[in-house]
C-alpha cells in the first residue's frame, strides 16, 4: 500500500512537469477519489506497458478535488466516487466544460470495528443513529460499556458524501440529517483503518479494498428483518449488499482520442479483471 | 559615475523594501475580496457566533464558533506548557549556564526549530496521541491538549530565542548595582533583570503564540478535526487552520464554500495581526 502510493507520487513529480510543460497529446492527467486511485493507478500501469508511448499520471485528493479540477480544467479525466451534483454541472458549463459520466467499477462501502468489539453485525438505522450521534454508547448494540468514537472521512471524499446521503439521510433529499460534530474527521482511508485497528470503540467506514485483518467488517441488514450480509464481492455483485455505490470516471464531452483509447482499456476484460484484484467489482 | 553606482544601488534596495509590503497588501486585498463575497449571503454574526460547520450541505451552514474556539483552545493549551517552560529555559541560558552548556543548549533549541511540523505531527500521532489516549483513559487520543503538547514544541524554540536575547540585552550595570547592594542571584535575577526584560519577554511570548495559531499539518494529525463546542481539553477540536487545509481542495472556485474558507482566513489574518502588533508594541516600549 505504502509503497503504491509512493511509486503514485515519485511518477507524478517525476514527469506531471513534463506532462504540464509540454501539454503533448500523449500525456493524460488523471485526478480524484482516494477510493479509486489504487485502482487507476493499477489500470495506468499497466496500459503504460502496453502503450509505452502514452503517459497517464494518477493523483487522489478526493472526488470533489478530482471534479473541481476537471471543471478548473487541470486535469483530463476524474475519478470520482460519488454523482456529480447539479451545481457542479451548472459551474462546468459556465466554463464550457460538459462533464461525461463513465460508470466504471462497484465498491462496497465497509462499516469496520476493531476485531476485539464483540458487535459484528448492524441495521442500516442503527448506524445512522451512530454516525448522527443518536446512539453514543456500543451498550445499546450489545457491547461493552464505552462510548463510541466516531471516524469519519473529510468533507472533500466522496466516501464521506455517499456514507451522509445514503445511510445517514437513506437517500432522501430532503432529509437533513448530518454527522454528528463530534466525529474525528480523519484525511484518509488509511488513517481509518489504522485508527480502528488501535481503538477498541472506534467505528469507521471506507471502500472494501481498506480491510485487513486488523479491522473486522460489520455485517449490514437494510432493517432488522432483512438478512445481515457481509461486504464481499459476490454480495456486492448480487446486489445483497446494501451499501454499495458506483465507482465513476468524469471526462470533457465524450471520451475521444488517448481518454478513450485509456477508458476502453479500463472498461475491457483486462481491465475489469485488474478491478477484481484491487478488491473492487468489476461492471460485468 | 561612483554616484550612479550608489544612487542605482540605493533606489534597488529601497525596492526589495517595499517589495515585501506591497505583496502583504496584495494578499490582504486578495483575502479581503474572495472571503467578504461570503457576506452578500451569509450575515456576519451567522458566520461569526453560529455553532454549527456542515459547508456542503443544503443549505450549508457555515458557523465558525467551534473553529475559533478550537483554535484558541489549542493555543491557550499550548502556551500554557511553552511560556514557563520557554522562560525558564531562557533565564538559564543568559543568566546561569557555563559557557559550554549555553552552546550546547543554543544549539539543540536552533535543532528543534528546523525539525518540519509535518514530522512533530507525525511522531505525535504515533507516540503522544495513545499516551494521552491512555492516561487520561479516554475514548480516542486526538485531542485538544495532544495539539497543545505539540504545538508548545514549536513555539518554544521562538519564545527561547526571543527571551534569551532581551535578557541578554539588560545593561550589566543593573545587574552590577544588585549585587553590590547584597542581592542573591535568584534575587537579582526575579527583582531586576527579569522586569527589566519584561517587555521583551512578553513580545517573545507573543510571537510564539503567533505561530502556534497559525500552525496547521501538525494539529490536522492529532486534533482529530471535529467541529464540537470544546467544553474540555481532553476533547477533539478542529481549528480554523485545518479547516482551510482540509476543505480548500474540494471547495469549488467561486462557491459560498470557496468564499467562507477565504472568509475564515480574514480571521485567522485579524488574529495573528492583532498578536504581532501587541508584540512589536511591547518590543518598541522596551526601546
């Protein structure tokens, strides 16, 4: 993982000076989810061996950095895994920008505790009574007498948008429902999982690909008579799972020329087949 | 032709002079137009006094009162733990330590100046945060008091040097005239040197809470970053500066979001001008 994201940053100062110096037809910039840079990053690799000629460079920051970038128009193709808002179309065509929606990989959203938290299985109403600072005690879930921390991602991850809309406010619109202000906003997947893993009352979530054996992933029912399900990826795939969400790909208008021929590369067998071993589920 | 050299010479001095005020006020009418944008929309007692820092939602409710109070928190915090610390230190170095000793003390205090805040974040993170986790058997480590611990880190070596030299610079007469009349050293030093110093040490105090306010990636690490009314120090806070290094990534060019970070900068702007002129007006009493 460490090393991954080192290899990221070395390519990217290596050669985005080149790539924003020359502005060359054969060099992509590519930017967004920390979700979905490990899996990018997996595609550019290995389409830059196949295509030696052509040079992507992948950095994270969050899906909003990643669609705010592509409307300020510093990069080519965002990753995002969240939808674009209407506000954010409204901003890209004032710029005459038409962002172009890429539906490319599913990811199941983990809901990890520490592996020593006797609790391993929850409603979709019992964390949203957790993140919104209903339930404060894992007492009332049938833990031990502690009060729960609370992790969150920052406001910047398309994580921490999907989690507020789809399980804290159960996809309605008009819900107002947010986190509770007394949960750690934490800058990365990373720096969750590495919280809970320490932390025998934290509560975290981010993308599938996070867990390891040091966190435990909570089984999730979508109310207490449906069936808990865990986040694999045959759950996800089936749609048992309930908290999954598209992983997206943001471009200028339709994809054409080195976007496309990279885009086509990463909706193909091969390239699905790299989102099965980066721990996400592929489109088909 | 030795005139020209001088005049050419002098009037390109005066320049790189002036150079630096005229980009201090660039940033401030920068700051000053992107963030009072926010106030068409938003009044200035919702942004000021409201408790509540949701700024991507619908509507966005963009209080800053649990920002302000967090970052005060922390400061207050941590110059609790440097101001005596950083005085004490001082005293010892001008007025007591050997020769060697003062060397050697100057020189680890320069060293622990240059250590980067990302790496004091870094160390706290791993070692301070279970410590304070642990001790004061808490839910989760990243506190208030962790920033303010690692925070007094950074100030101390400013508030040393800035001491240490006004302590220096007391007339040795006075101290002369003390020992003379029968004083002790501790007498000397508590009766007369430190209030001769008084002003200078105040402005040292001064300046290193300035950079503690203004320190950022280090209380990002360990503060944990939630945006709470802080009614204890052994809780989480989120300060304005992280606030502005967390969120200005994401915040779209020309949004209420955009426009509130630059807003909550004007802030933290009045506040470390507000500390800087209270210590350049305690320096220049001194004089």
């Amino acid at each position: 993982m460490f090393r991954r994201l080192i290899t990221v940053f070395f390519l990217f100062f290596g050669v985005a000076s080149t790539c924003f110096a020359a502005k060359n037809n054969n060099c992509l910039q590519i930017k967004g989810s920390d979700t979905m840079v490990n899996l990018v990053q997996s595609w550019a690799e290995k389409y830059m061996e196949i295509n030696p000629q052509d040079f992507l460079a992948v950095t994270g920051g969050g899906s909003g950095t990643g669609l705010s970038s592509l409307i300020s128009g510093s990069c080519d193709i965002a990753m995002s895994s969240r939808f674009i808002t209407s506000k954010e179309i409204d901003l890209a065509r004032k710029k005459s920008i038409e962002p172009f929606e890429i539906k490319a990989a599913l990811d199941g959203l983990a809901v990890v505790v520490n592996p020593k938290n006797p609790v391993s299985k929850l409603t979709i109403d019992q964390l949203a009574g957790i993140f919104t600072g209903k339930i404060k005690n894992w007492k009332e879930l049938g833990g031990p007498d502690a009060s729960i921390v609370l992790l969150s991602r920052e406001v910047n991850s398309g994580t921490h948008v999907y989690f507020k809309e789809h399980i804290l406010r159960r996809g309605n619109p008009a819900s107002t429902e947010e986190f509770a202000p007394a949960a750690l906003m934490l800058s990365s997947s990373q720096a969750i999982a590495d919280e809970v893993s320490q932390n025998t009352s934290a509560i975290g979530y981010y993308g599938m690909g996070y867990i390891s054996s040091k966190q435990k992933a909570v089984a999730v029912a979508k109310d207490d008579k449906s069936v808990y399900e865990t986040p694999t990826i045959d759950n996800v795939i089936k749609g048992l799972y309930p908290i999954s969400r598209p992983l997206l790909i943001y471009t200028n208008g339709e994809p054409k020329g080195l976007v496309k021929k990279f885009i086509d590369y990463a909706l193909s067998k091969e390239g699905q087949g790299i989102v099965v071993q980066t721990d996400f589920v592929p489109i088909k | 032709m030795r005139k020209i050299k001088e005049f050419i010479i002098e009037k390109l001095i005066l320049l790189c002079g002036l150079a630096s005020i005229f980009f201090v006020i660039l940033i401030f009418i920068f700051l000053l137009k992107e963030g009072l944008a926010l106030f068409k929309t938003v009044g200035v007692d919702k942004f000021l006094f409201g408790q509540k820092w949701y700024p991507i939602s619908e509507p966005a409710q963009l209080g800053i009162l649990p920002l302000i109070l967090g970052s005060l928190l922390v400061t207050f915090g941590a110059a609790v733990i440097s101001i005596p610390i950083g005085v004490g230190c001082a005293l010892y170095i001008a007025e007591i330590a050997p020769p060697k000793t003062k060397e050697f003390l100057k020189a680890g205090i320069e060293l622990l100046a240059a250590i980067p805040s990302v790496v004091l974040g870094f160390i706290g993170m791993v070692t301070l945060v279970p410590w304070v986790k642990n001790i004061f058997h808490l839910p989760t480590g990243l506190t208030a008091l962790s920033g303010s611990i690692m925070l007094a880190f950074m100030a101390m070596p400013t508030i040393v040097s800035i001491a240490e030299d006004a302590l220096y610079s007391v007339p040795k007469s006075y101290k002369e005239g003390a020992f003379a009349l029968g004083a002790t050293h501790w007498q000397t030093i508590h009766r007369v040197i430190l209030p001769a110093a008084s002003s200078g040490i105040l402005a040292a105090v001064m300046l290193g809470i300035g950079r503690v306010i203004g320190e950022t990636m280090a209380v990002m690490m360990i503060t944990g970053n939630a945006a709470i009314m802080p009614n204890s120090i052994l809780q989480p806070v989120r300060t304005l500066t992280a606030t502005i290094a967390a969120e200005m990534g994401e915040a779209v060019v020309g949004s209420e979001h955009y426009f509130a970070l630059f807003a909550v900068g004007i802030v933290l702007f009045i506040i470390s001008f507000a500390i800087n002129v209270t210590a350049d007006l305690f320096l220049h009493k001194n004089k």
